[in-house]
C-alpha cells in the first residue's frame, strides 16, 4: 500500500485565552494520499483553517503527530519546515497575500529565490506558470493593477513555482465573484489531474462538491470523511495511483547570493518607500560621523602642526643634559659637561654637527636704550644645527670660537629693538657691560618655544664662558644626527662614549624624535578622549536606528508571513531587515564622511588658524564604525523579526 502524503495522528491544538486555554482541534487523525483531491469543509469557527495551518507546517499541533511524507514535523528544525513550505507545498490564500511592491512576475518568482534557482530560469518559469494561467500580458503588473480573479491566478502559479507537489487553498474563491471562482476552480482541478495532490479548505457545498474526496469538521472534530460520488466519473485517485510532482529544478551554487541579493533588494525598496523616516534615521548617524571624523582631523591637524614646529627648530637632534632628568635641582652641581666631550662628540660618525650651550639673562645696552634679553654661548656648528640663516652680515666661524672673539649674531628682534632702522653690522653693544660686536643677524623665524618679543644674543661660548658667565663648563651639548642615521643609535652611542668619559651617568638625553613621540602620544589620547565623547552621538543615532527598524518590522509583519508561508528560512528575514539597517548606517557613514570634508574645506577658508588633516585610516574607521553599528543596534530588529509567527505574522493587516 502506498505511503500516505500526509499523516495525522490524535493531533490537538490549543491557544492560550485569558487565565486558561481554548482547544480549537480535538484528536484529529486523517491520511491523505498522492494525487488526492481533499475538501475540507465546515462553518466558521469549526478549526478547518487551524488544521490547513498545520498541514501546511505553518503551524504545530499541541499535541498528537504530523507526519509529511513519512517524517514527523515535530522533529524539524524551523529551516527544514521552511524548506516543506517552499519544496513541497504551495499556498493558495483568500486573501492572495501577494506582496504589493512586487510585479505579478516577481511576486511568482519569490519562493524560487529561497530555493536557490538562478533568475533566468526562474524568470522562464514564471513567464510561463502566468502565460498557461492567462496573464501572459499582465507580467509587469503590481498586484494593484490586476483583478481579484487575476490575483488569485498569480497566487496559484506561486504555489506551482517550486513544483507544489500538495496545493494548499484556503477558501480559494472567498473574495472572488462567481465567475471568477469558477475558473479558479476550474485550473484546480486540471492540477490535480496532472497528478498535483489539492487540499479545499471551505465552507461552501458547491466548491467542496468539485473534490473527490470530502473531509467535514465540526467543533474542532472529524464529524465525516467520504469520497465524493458526484466526482466517481472523473476517476477516484486511489491510493498509489497519484502521481508524485518533483521539484522542476535543481538548486544553484550561487544561492545564496541570489538569497542576499533579493534581501539587499527589498532593503532598498522599502527605504526609498519610506524615504522621509529613512533621512531622519540617518541624520543620527550622519551628525555622529561628523563629530568623529571632524574631532580626529582637528587633533590631527594641531599635531602635524606642532610637529612642523619643532621640526623647523632642527630636524633629528640630540640634545645632553647634566643631571638625572629634566628639574633635577642637582643639576646646577654636576659640572662634567666640558668642551673635551663637544670634541669627542664632533668626531663621531653619526655626528653631522655639534654646538655647546652656556646661556644667562642679561641686560642689552646701546646708547639709551636697555633690555633684558638671553645671552646664549654657542659653537659656529649651532646654526646648521638648527638650521638658522642670516638676513645680513655672517655667522661667527670656528676660528672665532676659538679666538674668544668679542663677537655676536643678533636675531631680529634684538636689530629691532636696538637699531631701529640703522644697520646693525659692526655697530657695538654691551652684554652687561661686555662690548660685543655685531657681525649678523638672523632671519625671523617662527618657534613655539621661543617667545616671539624675546630679544637673543649668540655670542662663541669660549666668550660666554671665559668674559661674561665665568665658567669652565658648559650647561648643555646639542648633536645634530648624521643623514642615515637613526636617533635611536646615535642616542646609544652617545650614551656609551659619555659614560665612559665620566665613569658614570650623570647626564640624561633628551631628542626631537622623543619629544615628538611624547606630543603624538598626548595628543592621541587627547583624541580618543574626545572622540569617546563623540561617540556618544553614535551611539544615539544606533539607538534610533533600532527604534526605526522595530517599527519597520511591526509595520511589514504581513509581509514577513507571505515570506515565510512561502518558503523563507529565518535567517533570509533576518538577512533582509540586517542588510536594511546597515544600509542605513553606512550610507549615513558616507553621507557624514562627505559633509565632513565640505564643511571642514569651508572652515578652513574662512579661519586659518584651524587645521583639518584627514586620514584615509580615521574616514575607514568612521564607515566601519557605522557599518558595525546598524549590525549591533539591527540584529534585534531583525531576529525579532525571523522568529515571527507565521500565522499571527499572515493575520496581521
């Protein structure tokens, strides 16, 4: 004897009502077999469409079995009952539940795209489902440009897309007028004599009359099951006589793609129909990127400038100290630091040049005039050192180091102040009461370290030291690292020859390569601090978006059912309302990324001092920060969504 199709067994399904529950279904059994003809008929209220709903595995029964085709539903996993609804069901509501947005061809096409069928041959199939069904010139027709009748015709050639071996039709001709019904009927029968199994869920007589095979309800119970004898002359399937339809395809390996494609789609579509909600979504995200992207390219302007600053003071520099550390007060008594270390330090390779170091506060003289200013003793290498030029007259040479010459380079400020309009080359002045002349005076040059009304006398240390300080030692040794060499041995190096020099440490290091290190790590976590707070904007807008797709997803509940009755998996809805959140944020990323970029060029044009530097590594981090947060703030949305009821989604309007 043939296996029977369908298999229920003592089946009850029971709902939860106030403080109790409500039993629709009481102990149903039947077993309908391949090729059957089955009206289910009954008045309303009597559980005939409970019992189609778990036939059709869009329900379960609380208790009893299901068995399809020898497996029992109730050890299904909810993707394998998605795949019974899309392989081997086909669903034929009276209210045609087709989706709206979608034409009559791509509303047949949907159960194929989560079967995993290329678009070419499921675009032929559908053309040529609706072209037997009479639609052939209404393929491109949105369900709200077709008839009743004509609606129902595509609702069936979706039921025969995947081959629908057992046709489910709940109350097919409910909402069609007699004509139309008749013909619904009509196709009905013509599948089920080409071997398609059909199960009528009515409760009209005369469309239960077109069934071979009447199964009447009553109460939630069996109250009869005959073969229909009005039907005898049109051949009774028995059992093993029905033929078996097989799904028309095989499934592709680009399945999933075409899964992702049609929900990145459908994303698309119900963005651009809810186009004034999907702005406002955005603007969260939008403002948030803003504030990050802006909050970074402000720090990282303000560093690149401090950096250029100390650059331009002397590139890969080296400068020693005496004492432990910077504010060492035993500092003043470690007198080590001798010109015999300047010359040993000259001489090493990784040494481009060498300058020493002895400076007082003075008082500047010339006729009436006085000033307090810096006296600094330097070697004639201090100015490659630091890269200083001369607007007029020279730099002082090594000769006149080592001359103890009365000379000095004055810088711009100190010709200025002393000299007005005059020319300062040759003319004299007196460095507390020392006659120095003056041979040059330096370019004006910008320094964030150096006061820009400071007045700077550069004179030959051996002059500072022996006529006008009055020491045998000098206060600091700058060392200008060799091209090729990196900061980092020349540092060592120095290290290793001055310990051996003293016998012990008693100097410390400091270079531009480690005060550059010490700004870019201040003002990186200057940044991530403020960007922490810019941050908070993000998040809000995530907030909002999760709002947003709550919404969307109680606004398409219906549109989930008609999915799911059709064979979507959970994880195809909930692919499609993730794509849509993160569509969302990361077009608001690129969106903010953009504003950024103009507003920020608009800034800097109307306010030099501040600066802009965008990187390609914080513009990525913004995108992909907005990208990960319509995944955080959309995946509950969207799971919320998956785990729907089909039924309860269906019923909802």
């Amino acid at each position: 004897m043939t296996q029977p199709l369908i298999e229920l067994n003592g089946v009850r399904r029971s709902y939860a009502q106030g403080g109790g529950e409500l039993e629709v279904l009481h102990g149903i059994s039947l077993k309908i077999y391949p090729g059957e003809m089955v009206a289910i008929i009954g008045p309303s209220g009597s559980g005939k469409s409970t019992l189609m709903n778990i036939i059709g595995c869009l329900d379960t029964p609380s208790a009893g079995s299901y068995r399809v085709n020898g497996t029992d539903t109730a050890k299904l996993e909810p993707d394998a009952l998605a795949t019974l609804r899309r392989d081997f069901f086909g669903f034929i509501f009276q209210r045609y539940h087709l989706l709206g947005h979608l034409s009559a061809q791509e509303n047949v096409e949907v159960p194929a795209i989560y079967a995993g069928v290329k678009p070419r041959k499921r675009a032929l199939r559908s053309a040529e489902l609706l072209a037997k069904l009479g639609l052939h010139e209404r393929l491109g027709y949105k369900p709200s440009q077709l008839s009743g009748g004509q609606q129902q015709r595509v609702s069936i050639a979706r039921a025969l897309m995947n081959g629908g071996q057992i046709i489910l039709a709940d109350e097919p001709t409910g909402a069609l007028d007699t004509k139309s019904g008749a013909e619904v009927m009509k196709i009905l029968s013509e599948l089920n004599e080409q071997g398609h199994t059909i199960i009528l869920v009515t409760h009209d007589p005369k469309i239960a009359a077109c069934a071979k095979r009447i199964i009447a309800i009553e109460d939630g119970a069996i109250k009869s099951d005959a073969l229909n004898d009005k039907r005898m002359d049109a051949g009774v399937q028995k059992a093993g006589s029905g033929s078996v339809i097989k799904n028309v395809w095989a499934q592709s390996w680009g399945a999933f793609y075409d899964r992702f494609k049609e929900a990145f789609i459908m994303a698309w579509r119900a963005m651009v129909a809810n186009r004034m909600r999907t702005l406002l979504t955005m603007l969260g995200i939008i403002i948030g990127i803003m504030a990050v992207v802006s909050v970074v390219a402000l720090a990282r302007g303000a560093s690149e400038q401090i950096m250029a600053n100390i650059s331009s003071l002397g590139t890969n520099t080296i400068t020693i100290y005496p004492g432990e550390r910077m504010g060492d007060v035993r500092s003043g008594r470690v007198r080590t630091l001798t010109p015999r270390d300047l010359n040993a330090l000259a001489g090493q390779p990784f040494a481009d040049s060498a300058s020493a170091a002895v400076q007082s506060s003075v008082l500047l003289r010339r006729g009436n005039l006085e000033y307090n200013a810096t006296a600094q003793g330097v070697s004639a290498d201090m100015f490659r050192v630091y890269g200083y030029e001369v607007s007029a007259g020279r730099l002082f040479t090594s000769g006149d180091v080592e001359q103890n010459r009365q000379i000095c380079v004055i810088d711009h400020n100190t010709a200025q102040n002393l000299f007005a309009h005059q020319d300062p080359i040759g003319q004299a002045i007196l460095v507390n009461a020392v006659p120095l002349a003056v041979v040059g005076v330096l370019e004006e040059k910008d320094s964030p370290f150096v006061r820009p009304d400071s007045l700077n006398v550069y004179l030959p240390y051996t002059a500072a030291m022996t006529r006008l300080i009055k020491q045998d030692y000098l206060s600091s040794i700058v060392v200008r690292v060799a091209s090729g060499f990196s900061t980092a041995v020349a540092e060592r190096a120095i290290v290793r020859l001055l310990t051996a020099r003293h016998g012990r440490q008693d100097f410390f290091i400091q270079s531009s390569d480690t005060i550059m290190k010490s700004i870019s790590s201040a003002t990186l976590t200057f940044t991530l601090l403020i960007s922490a707070i810019a941050v908070i904007s993000l998040v809000v807008g995530g907030i909002g978006v999760m709002n947003i797709m709550l919404v969307s997803v109680t606004e398409r509940t219906r549109e989930i059912g008609i999915r799911m009755a059709v064979g979507a998996r959970q994880s195809d809805i909930l692919a499609q309302f993730l794509i849509e959140a993160v569509m969302v944020c990361l077009i608001g990323g690129f969106a903010g990324v953009l504003l950024t970029f103009i507003v920020g060029n608009i800034v800097q044009s109307l306010s030099s001092s501040i600066v802009l530097s965008f990187s390609l590594a914080s513009v990525l981090a913004a995108v992909i920060t907005s990208s990960a947060i319509g995944i955080v703030f959309g995946f509950m949305p969207a799971r919320s969504a998956s785990r729907l009821n089909p039924i309860e989604a269906l019923a909802r309007e």
